[in-house]
C-alpha cells in the first residue's frame, strides 16, 4: 500500500498535462524494475526491459486505472510481460546454469551482493526446476520471491484471477521443493 503524501496514481494522472511530471514514477521504480529484470535475464537484457517498460507505461498512461495508488503492480505486469518475450532465452540460461553449476553474470558490487542472495537461484537443481517450471508459474514465483510483491499484486501485475496466482505458486513451489536435495528442503 502506498503511504506516499502524494500517490503513483495522482502522479500519473498529473503526468497526462505535464509529462515530464512521469519522471517521478520513473525515479521511483526504475532500479526495482531493472533488478527484477536483472535476476531473470541478465544486466545486458535487464536495461533494454526496464527502459522498454517504462517507454510502454509512459505511452499507457492515459490508460492507468488511477483508483489504484501504488504502480508498482502495473509496472511488473508490463515488465513481466516484455520478459515472458525472452522466456525461452531466459529457459535455455536457466539450464546452461543447471548443467554448470556457475552463478550467472554480475558486474558491481551491489551486483555481487544480489548475486551472493541469490545465488541458490543459479546453481545446479534449483536452477533445473526454474527452467522446467511452466513460465507462468515462474512469473509468479520470481514476482513474488525477487520482486516481493504480494500475491495480489502478483494478480494485478499479471491480470489474473488471485486464485490463480495461488494455485500457481503452490504448483512452482512443490515442483522446486520436489527438485532441491533433502538437505535444502528444510530451507525452502
């Protein structure tokens, strides 16, 4: 929920006479936006996405449902959507990492950290069971685990049913808790 003095809504509402007044959304979610690209594609492919989304929700604006207050769901969905795209790049690096058990691509140091987080994500089993999910499943599974978006945001971003989005997390998580080795399950 947005606790803002002034909402994503009324600012995109502002934004449709004063364009430049979009740059506030943009501020505020672009490093979000760009990480979560980042954890499922890489950085290379993570700026062409988060610049693409914010492009696509600049041209969208006028179409933004303003009794929503927080844009972050709306803008998931639209970098969601640009990701599903590339999901069969993003399958075969999912499995090249299976097969090789290396963390994928890092460039920083804030880069490094993220990547040391998450490093479970890139290495041997678990990385098998992501490019084996269904790619809805994973859409739902990464929005919620890297993004941290809530369920129903998840629904919001993905225009689905919540009992979807429900049905298809428990589906993602019993798929990778059956994939992970006994020692990991108690993590997972």
């Amino acid at each position: 929920m947005v606790t803002r003095a002034v909402t994503d809504a009324a600012t995109i509402e502002r934004s449709l006479d004063e364009p430049e007044r979009f740059a506030d959304v943009f501020d505020r979610y672009y490093d979000a936006i760009h990480g979560y690209a980042a954890r499922r594609l890489g950085p290379a492919a993570a700026d062409d996405v988060a610049a693409e989304t914010f492009l696509i929700a600049f041209d969208r604006r006028a179409g933004y449902d303003l009794a929503r207050p927080d844009a972050r769901p709306w803008l998931y969905g639209i970098a969601s959507n640009l990701i599903a795209r590339r999901h069969r790049a993003e399958a075969r690096q999912y499995a090249a990492l299976a097969r090789t058990g290396v963390d994928g691509p890092s460039e920083g140091p804030e880069d490094r950290a993220a990547a040391r987080l998450d490093a479970s994500a890139a290495r041997g089993p678990l990385a098998a069971a992501l490019a084996d999910l269904a790619p809805g499943d994973r859409d739902v599974l990464l929005l919620i685990a890297w993004a941290q978006l809530t369920p129903q945001e998840v629904a919001e971003a993905l225009g689905l049913p919540a009992g979807t989005v429900r049905s298809r997390l428990h589906r993602a998580r019993t798929r990778i808790r059956a994939a992970l080795p006994d020692d990991l399950k108690e993590t997972a």
